[in-house]
C-alpha cells in the first residue's frame, strides 16, 4: 500500500449501534468531515425511519450524501460510489480527512472494489424470473439461489424481490454465481488509506432491545405520518428502493391494509433484527478490521476509537 495515500476513516456497524452519536464527536476532536453510507438516508422526506440526524446533529456535523434524491429516484451501490469519491476529493483537498459513516455494507464493498464486471439485465431472463416469481413466490426462489450461490442467499433476506431476482439473473447470464464474480473482480488500487473501525455489540438482546425501543420512538415522532405523506404520491410504489426499506415497507403495508399496526411494527421490528444480523455476517467476514466493543459506557468506545485514530 502506497504510503502516500491520503487518509480515510470507516465506521461501520450494525444498525442502532451508536454509530452517528460515535461520528458526531469525533468530528468535535478530530479533523474529518462525515459522509453518510446509508441506502435510506439519501432520500428526501425519509427523515425519521431512516434514523436521519436531526437538524440539531448536522449543525455540529454536517453529513454529506443525505438527502440527495427523491425516494422516486432509484439509488444503487454504483452511484454512490461516484458520489462518494467525488466527497472524498474534497475533503481530503480541504485538508481534512474523510470520515464514511453508516450501515451499508455493500455501499462500502462497492466504494473499494467496483462492480465493473457485473453484467446488465437482460430483459429476457429478467422477465422470465419475474414469471417463475409470480408462479413459484419468492421464498422458492430464495431457496434456489441458495443451490447456487449459498454465500449471496445468505446475505440477502428473503423478503427481498430485487436482489433474489439480480442474483439469480447474474448467475443465468454469465453461468457465475454473483459471489463468484465478486470474489474474481480484480481490486482497483483504492485512492486512499484507509482504517476500518466497527462498532460491534457483544450482548445482542441489548441490541435488539435498542432496536425496539428506538423504533416505538419512531412512531411517537410521526413516523406514520412519515410514511402517509410517501403513500399518497402518485409516483411511488412498493417496488421501489426507498419503498423497500426496513420501516417504510412494514408502514407502507399497513396503509395499503394489507397488514394491522401492531402487524407492521412487530414486521418492522423484526425486519430491522434481521437487518443488523446480515450486517453482522458481512462483518465477520470484513478483512483488516478494527472491532470495538460497542456495549461500553459512550466515553470507553469513544476513547477506544480515537486511540486507533491517533495511531492511523
């Protein structure tokens, strides 16, 4: 690695982890600038689902790549990678360091190493799957992706149409499993040096329980209302990126009755669990890592982690 790299900083972790709190105060006390690496928060009016900083948060830290584009407006990994790169840039010509916060771990695996050789949809084969998904439902089709690419069945849930039906298009064309391919891409040489920290909970029944209480917090702030003000456009669906996210999907199921609301904030709650659990799965599997245990008093883990920073 080149030692004339300029600096970066990742602060993954799983969802309700204390991430943002963590990020805040390190830029307090250390010269970086934050850049949001969450799927949710790039989209206008998805403020309190997607656990958005309040106004009072980005006035002491002000978060790039938040509130972007509007929830009509599919988002993907590849864009943000060109979004962030650009962040960096500037940042970095600021003379501060780049600081990437935030949940999506295939944002970050995308941001390092570039999804060059993945194939466009065929139309053909997309649209046949979409037959096979009205005929067979989509935990069947899960199932058979997991036959043949048990590594990507495993990170994605089996609740989600969009990627199910990618990976097994990938695997149709190319006869490549998506995590084979991923695994034979050749690493671009990253323009950064970078340190990788995650905030990391050893006691998940502390987890979850921060998960359900901060989402009932949700819906004491107006989360419902949140999500009405998103039903009632004429330009948005359930299959859409924004729609599909943890929360909103649940929300949106109950307005369209097909759910109760205890129904869809049980199912939400639920959904946000299993999110954090295919972010620990990721993690455990993310090389050159630092690990902090995230379950300590907030002045331990921010000494911790500026501990590693003073050493980067």
């Amino acid at each position: 690695m080149k030692t004339d790299k300029p600096k970066a900083i990742f602060l993954m972790g799983p969802t309700a982890a204390g991430k943002t709190e963590l990020a805040i105060k390190l830029v307090q006390e250390h010269e970086c600038e934050i850049i949001s690496v969450d799927s949710a928060m790039v989209y206008r009016g998805m403020d309190i689902g997607s656990a958005k900083p309040s106004i009072e948060e980005l006035a002491l830290a002000p978060h790039r790549l938040i509130d972007i584009c509007d929830p009509s407006d599919p988002y993907s990994a590849a864009r943000f990678r060109d979004d962030a790169l650009v962040e960096m840039d500037l940042i970095t010509k600021a003379g501060r360091t780049p600081l990437l916060v935030g949940g999506t771990m295939l944002y970050y695996k995308t941001l390092l190493e570039g999804m060059n050789n993945l194939p466009n949809s065929d139309s053909n084969i997309r649209a046949a799957l979409q037959v096979e998904l009205d005929q067979k439902g989509l935990l069947k089709l899960h199932q058979e992706l997991a036959k043949v690419d048990s590594i990507s069945a495993d990170r994605i849930n089996s609740n989600d149409p969009q990627r199910i039906l990618r990976a097994l298009e990938v695997f149709r064309i190319t006869g490549k499993s998506l995590s084979q391919l991923h695994a034979e891409q050749e690493n671009e040489d990253f323009p950064y040096r970078v340190k990788q920290i995650a905030l990391v909970p050893s006691d998940r029944t502390e987890l979850h329980q921060r998960i359900e209480k901060r989402f009932h917090m949700m819906m004491e702030q107006g989360f419902l209302a949140e999500v009405q003000a998103l039903y009632g456009r004429a330009d948005l669906n359930p299959d859409l990126p924004a729609i599909r996210s943890v929360g909103y999907r649940q929300m949106w199921q109950y307005l369209s009755g097909d759910l109760s609301l205890d129904e869809a904030v049980e199912r939400a709650i639920i959904a946000t669990r299993q999110l954090a659990k295919r972010q620990f799965t990721w993690l455990r599997s993310w090389q050159e890592l630092e690990q902090i245990e995230s379950n300590q008093p907030f002045s331990t883990v921010y000494q911790s982690v500026s501990k590693v920073l003073n050493s980067f």
